[in-house]
C-alpha cells in the first residue's frame, strides 16, 4: 500500500493534468492514513477547487491550517475559494491572515483587488492591483486586474494599453484579447474590436463570447 506522502505526490500530479475526482481519491485516502498531514488536506482543497465545489475546498483548507497554521498558503487558498463562493467577509479574513503570515506574496494583494473590484470599489482595488505588481512586476493576473479596472472606471485609452501589457507577456491571453476588443468597441473603434474577435476565435474557435465580439464590431462596420 502506497504511503500517504506517495498518496499526496501522485494526487498533486493528477491536479495537474486536470483529474481533480482521482486526485480527490488520492488526498482523501492520504488524509485518512495520515489525519496530521496537512499537504493532504490541502490537495484536496485543490481538488475541490477545480471541481468547482467551494465550500468543501473551505472545509480542507481550513482543515490543513489547523495543523500547520504558520503556512500562508493555506489562508490564501482559503480565502479565494471563499472568494469564488461569494462571501467576501470571510474571503477577506482569511486573506488578511494570509498576509500576517507572508507579507509579500503578490497574489494575497490581487484578490483583495478583486473583492474591491467586484464591489465597485475601484480605486481600492487598484492601489491592491498596484501593490502586487509592485511585488512581481510581471503578475499577469493583477496586470488583467488593472486592465479590468481601468475599463470600469471609463479609462478606455489606458485600459487598451494596459491590455497589451499583458499581451506583451502573454499572447494568448484569452481574457486579455477578449476584453480589449469590449474596449474597442466603447471607443467605437469597431476594425481593431474585429481583429480582437478573430484573435480570440482563433484562440478558441466557436467561443460564444468571441462570435458574440465578432458580430457586434461588423454592425459597428455596417457590415
């Protein structure tokens, strides 16, 4: 029989080829052979993530925080799983707690961003989007966030040009040529908003949201 650290490493390698249920199995059974072993909780979190059951991944990453509540990424993880079920006091708590433990991990500042952003609070969630670039200055994610908060506040010009930032590092960036084209298509510059449709089609072909991009930039051409 496998032992539960074996249990924990194959499971984190089934996370990553996206077989979160064999994963699941793999951290389960780790956790049951080993209750003291913290990874396996947290694998499972992991899990529950991506098979998009958020509260039970709260209920494993808080599980492995109280065995070893000196590692920040369990908080962290936490936080964003509270953050994906929609309870945004507890996301924060949880995040804040994160940053107790580790105050320059970039990614806790980008989703208190998000939690800002979501509730319209959108100079709050830049100055967060702007501190965690601050600690990674190539932090794709708070390079989008930033882009995402630019449109909202109606900064259209900055926010294409804080779009291709993250293009410029990541040019297949669905999210990043999707919402660019949205740009385009406020500042009815409807060429460059077909060009980010068929960027993104071909990125993903027959995506709702690109066809949707698409059809909308040719009525702007009165095509």
């Amino acid at each position: 029989m496998a032992s539960a650290e074996e249990m924990v490493t194959q499971g984190e390698k089934l996370l990553t080829e996206g077989d979160y249920s064999p994963a699941l199995v793999q951290f389960t059974s780790a956790g049951e052979q080993k209750p003291d072993l913290a990874q396996a909780f947290f694998g499972a979190g992991n899990a529950y993530l991506g098979l998009m059951q958020f509260g039970k991944a709260v209920e494993q990453f808080e599980r492995a925080g109280k065995i070893d509540p000196k590692n920040y990424l369990y908080p962290h993880k936490e936080g964003y799983a509270y953050l994906r079920k929609g309870v945004m006091k507890n996301a924060r708590q949880a995040i804040e707690q994160s940053i107790k433990l580790k105050a320059d991990y970039a990614p806790n500042y980008y989703l208190l961003g998000q939690i800002h952003l979501l509730a319209s609070e959108n100079d709050t969630a830049m100055g967060y989007f702007e501190k965690a670039l601050s600690l990674d200055k190539d932090y794709i994610d708070a390079l989008l966030g930033k882009a995402d908060t630019l449109a909202k506040m109606g900064k259209l010009e900055e926010a294409v040009s804080a779009y291709q930032q993250v293009l410029a590092r990541d040019e297949g960036n669905i999210n990043a040529v999707y919402r660019q084209g949205r740009v385009y298509l406020k500042l009815k510059q409807f060429e460059k908003a077909k060009k980010s449709a068929e960027r993104a089609l071909s990125l993903k072909p027959s995506w709702e949201r690109g066809m949707m991009l698409l059809g909308e930039a040719l009525r702007g051409l009165g095509k």
